[in-house]
C-alpha cells in the first residue's frame, strides 16, 4: 500500500472535485468544499505542500478511502 505523502493545494483541489465536491467559498487562506451526502465541509488550506495528517482529516470528513484517493491522485497529478 501507498503512503499518503504532502502535495499542493491544487492538487487536493482537483482530487475532492473530483469526487464530486462543489466550491463553496473561501475565508483567508481556507478553501471550502461541499458535496450532497457528507455532513460536514472539507476545508482545504491553500499551502503549497498541505501536509498528509491534514489529507488523512480530509479523507475522513468526506469519507473517502484510500483507494479512491489514489485513483483520483493519478488523474490530478
């Protein structure tokens, strides 16, 4: 299995709209994304390396598993 390393907030951008997420806004250097079906936000954080434990929350907030994290990462790298 992969290891979840640090990437660019773009990157995590095109991941999360990959899977169907919508931009909602953005407060300072946070950016928010919404999607139907999960309870809470995923708030993205406009670093230029946005570091794995902070992936790790994202993933869990959208319910999002490795695999699919993965797959989406290969299309937006």
């Amino acid at each position: 299995m992969s290891r979840i390393t640090p990437v660019h907030w773009k990157v995590l951008e095109c991941i999360f709209q990959s899977d169907g997420f919508k931009f909602r806004g953005q407060s300072g250097s946070h950016r928010v994304y919404e999607k139907e079906g999960i309870e809470r936000p995923v708030v993205i954080p406009t670093y230029n390396e946005v570091d794995s434990w902070i992936i790790l929350g994202l993933m869990r907030t959208a319910k999002m598993t490795r695999d699919r994290y993965f797959k989406l990462l290969k299309k937006c790298r």
